[in-house]
C-alpha cells in the first residue's frame, strides 16, 4: 500500500482534492469518501462544515484589498475582484472565490477556509490572515514587482524539483525533537512554532508509534514550494512537507500517514 500510493504522488508530489478525501476515508478505515459522508450523515453529522451567511459589499470596498500578498517568502496570495465578488489565488493553486461574511471577512465554499483583512484608516488592507486548518497565517502586502519575483523564484524551484538546501537536515532535527518532546522553536517561525506547542501531544505521539527513523527520501516538490519527502519508520511511513525562510528557519511544516 505505501509502494502504491509513494509511486501515485510521486510525479507531482501534490493530490488533488477528490485524492485527499479518499485518503482521509482510508486512513480513518472507510473503503472511500462515499462511504465516510455516509457514516457522519447517519451519525447525525455532516461532512461539509455549515456556511457563515454572505452579505454583499460595493465594489469600492473590494478594491481596497485587492493586492498581492506575502506567504512566508515562497508564495503571494493573490486577490482580484470579479463578478462582484473576491478572488483569492495562492502560487501554484487554482482560483478560490470568496465570500463576504462582514465587511473585512470573507470565506471560501470549495475549501474550508476564512481571509480576514487588516486594514488602515482609511480603510485600505496593509495585510490579510488566513485562517485554515486551526492556524492564523498572516500576510503582509506586497507590490506587484515583488510578487513577480517571489513567483518566478517558485516556478524556477518547481521546474528543477529539487530539494531546498538544509530542508532534509531540518526535518531529521524536527522530528528527534518531536520524540523527545523537545522541538526547536527557536529554529522555527513564529507562526510554525505556536502551531507545534499546540499540537505537540499529537505530533508526540504520532512520531513515537511510527519508531525510529530508518531512511528520508525526497519525493518531489510541492505547490507552494514545499519539500515533499517520505520518512520510512520502524512501524509506519510519514510524508512529510517542509520549507524554510530566508534565515533558515522552519516556515511550513506538516506531517500525514504514509499509506
């Protein structure tokens, strides 16, 4: 089963959405998505999280957050208007439509995900915060020259697909760390280091029930820029994706069954 599913990624090192799902029904031991929508449903649940109501904003409000913002050095979230509403774009990913909720709240259908905007006084965004996955991401603004060329830099990365140099010797330190239930955050962003204290029981236990680390191989190169690798231990694999900023510190750092 890892053979099959390391050799299925492995050419883009990225699933699509339907592809994420059925792997979330597999590793929670359903036979598919189906078959998981199913079995919430008939627990008196749903698999599709309920939607804030959408109000409608002029269009003289949107424009003042439309703009490129940054990502941790390897991504721009790009906002644009259309059709009377938002449109979010992050580097390497398709189209998000957003939906207002308030007048600096907005919210996506297609993901579950919410974009709030920081604004000055007169109203204009000098930042967004993404909130996606329990995490606060913020993103300062940015101008178009740098944004091209925090993209070009990405789509160079994607085309070589190799690894970022020292992102291999830090997911060995992260993961002893994660062992010994002693992570580095001084080695990590704020952002990555106030998501692993509060996930560190979790991330504990996971890395200890997986055992020793046998070999780290590199998959491929992910959307964002991410370094995919698979981490083969004593009892079971882990992908793993991680990048890191300028200074050397862990940016983006996230860990998912190895199936």
């Amino acid at each position: 089963m890892a053979q099959t599913l390391r050799e299925a990624i492995k050419p883009k090192a990225e699933l699509t959405r339907s592809e994420s799902l059925e792997l979330i029904a597999r590793v929670l031991g359903c036979k598919n998505w189906n078959v998981l929508s199913a079995a919430v449903q008939a627990a008196g649940g749903t698999a599709q999280n309920s939607e804030p109501q959408e109000v409608l904003l002029d269009a003289a409000v949107l424009d003042r957050y439309v703009g490129f913002y940054e990502l941790a050095e390897h991504g721009v979230m790009t906002i644009r208007r259309a059709d009377g509403r938002l449109v979010s774009r992050l580097t390497g990913q398709p189209d998000v439509p957003l939906f207002a909720e308030s007048s600096k709240r907005f919210f996506a259908k297609i993901v579950d995900a919410q974009i709030s905007f920081v604004t000055d006084v007169s109203g204009v965004a000098q930042s967004l915060v993404l909130h996606q996955n329990g995490l606060d991401i913020p993103m300062p603004r940015i101008d178009a020259d740098r944004a091209r060329r925090i993209e070009q830099q990405l789509t160079q990365k994607l085309s070589s697909n190799r690894p970022s140099p020292g992102t291999e010797a830090a997911l060995r330190r992260l993961i002893d760390g994660l062992r010994t239930g002693e992570p580095g955050y001084d080695a990590m962003t704020e952002m990555v280091a106030n998501a692993t204290r509060q996930q560190l029981p979790a991330l504990h236990k996971e890395i200890s029930e997986a055992g020793g680390v046998r070999s780290i191989e590199f998959v491929g190169v992910g959307n964002g820029g991410v370094d995919v690798y698979l981490v083969q231990h004593e009892r079971r694999p882990l992908y793993w994706r991680i990048s890191l900023d300028g200074r050397g510190a862990i940016s983006t750092a996230w860990v998912a069954p190895g199936l």
